[in-house]
C-alpha cells in the first residue's frame, strides 16, 4: 500500500483516481487547492504525487516544481487533458516522471502507478540486496513487502528502506538525522519528526505478528535501533509434590 497525493481541480475525475487507487489498496489524498497539496506534504508521508497542471488560476508547472523543492524524491505523474505530444514531451522534460493523458484507461493508469513506486523503490538503494532477514522478519524489496512468520506485511516505500536500514545495522543505535539521510537520501526535506511518525506506521504493522523480535527500540536522546532477536523464554518445569518430597529424605 502506498500514499499517493492527487491534485486536480475535477473533483469527478479524483472522484475515479480515488476509486481506482483505494481498489488496488492504497491510500489517496486528494484536493483541488495546489495550497492543500503543498500542506499534505508538509505534514504526511507521500509516496507519489499526481497532478493536474491545468489549474485555473494557478501555473501547474510551477506547483509542479514547489513539490519538487519540498520533497525532491516523491515520484510524480502528470495526469492531464493536454494531449497533445509538445505538452507532453514538455511535462516530462521539467517536472515529471510520467505523464498519462486524459481520458485515462485505469489498467494502464494504475500500471504506471505501479512502475513508479516500483522506481521510487528501488532508490536511494539500488545495490541493495533484494531479501533481506533478521529474527522474524523477512524484508522482500522487489515484492514491498515484509513476511513474518509467513504473514506479508505491505509496506510503503518509506516505510520499506527506513525499516531495511534498521535491519542493515541490528543493534546498532542510529540517530534521526543518520535514519533519514540512510533510508531516504540526502535530499530528503523533512524534519526528525518524519523518523518518529514513520517509525510508528512500522511498529503498528509488524509488532502485532512478532513473537521474539527483533523489535525496534527507541534509546533516549539518541534515535532507534532493531534490537537482536531474542529466543522466547521456556518455562522451567515444576517438580511433582512426591518427587520433591522424596528429594528431601536422607538417603
């Protein structure tokens, strides 16, 4: 599941684009105020913007591009009734990592969504190994995802390389700024916060199907660290009231 933040000013057509993404199981955002658009990012995860450039009143290239100052990662698909191919070759050349025209096909729409978070993925970690494992949890890159004792976990991708760092380093304690320059790159906007609110999304999706870890930590005045996976306590057993008794008697 990803977040995806759509901007356009026909709410009926992000009547549809809502339609379409909540099916294929993730969550939209949407607005018809470039405004309200920038305000999500300042103050939510967004794993890929959509976005209108024909906006009355406003230079859609421009928004285009003050999204692009406030998270320069965030994949972004232009989804726009200007058809025509110097509209199209102009989105692609300045602001946009894809541009699908209007009236959208949905398979092909969502298609390219896929292909998109599929990118976004894979960087800044493009070398990275494809499965990674510690204790209990099984971190597939390719299928976004972590598996727990054979439960799949859908991740977004932020989620999925904060929680690849952490296993990268089990033990090791990590400080936010060390989290947010590992897991999402150097250019990443954010502030420390971002760790804390990402963190949590993680612990409420993975906590629930662990037994014995590892699990992740905060350590005080420092950042986090994925604890080393512990064996689940065995319960000694009890000695029987005859065999105690009779361990008492003088030989």
């Amino acid at each position: 599941m990803a977040i995806i933040l759509a901007l356009d000013t026909d709410r009926l057509h992000l009547g549809l684009l809502g339609f379409l993404l909540k099916q294929d199981r993730h969550e939209l955002c949407q607005t018809v105020d470039p405004e309200g658009a920038l305000s999500v990012l300042r103050n939510k995860f967004v794993d890929l913007v959509i976005v209108e450039p024909a906006l009355p009143g406003h230079d859609g290239y421009a928004v285009c591009r003050q999204i692009r100052e406030r998270d320069p990662d965030v994949p972004l698909m232009i989804v726009s009734e200007r058809a025509a191919e110097a509209q199209v070759v102009q989105g692609l050349r300045t602001v946009a990592d894809d541009y699908v025209t209007k009236p959208i096909s949905p398979h092909y729409f969502l298609a390219r969504v896929h292909a998109l978070l599929r990118r976004s993925n894979m960087h800044p970690h493009a070398a990275a190994d494809e499965i990674l494992t510690s204790g209990e949890i099984e971190l597939n890159l390719l299928q976004m995802q972590a598996i727990i004792n054979n439960r799949p976990i859908p991740l977004t991708p932020r989620e999925l390389w904060l929680l690849h760092t952490l296993m990268s380093n089990v033990g090791r304690v990590l400080g936010r700024e060390q989290l947010m320059r590992l897991a999402w790159g150097e250019q990443f906007m954010g502030g420390a916060k971002s760790i804390d609110v990402c963190i949590q999304r993680i612990r409420k999706k993975i906590c629930p199907q662990l037994r014995k870890g590892p699990f992740i930590e905060a350590v005080r005045g420092f950042g986090y660290q994925l604890g080393v996976p512990r064996d689940p306590i065995t319960p000694q057993p009890v000695a029987a009231r005859s065999d105690l008794s009779a361990s008492l008697l003088p030989a």
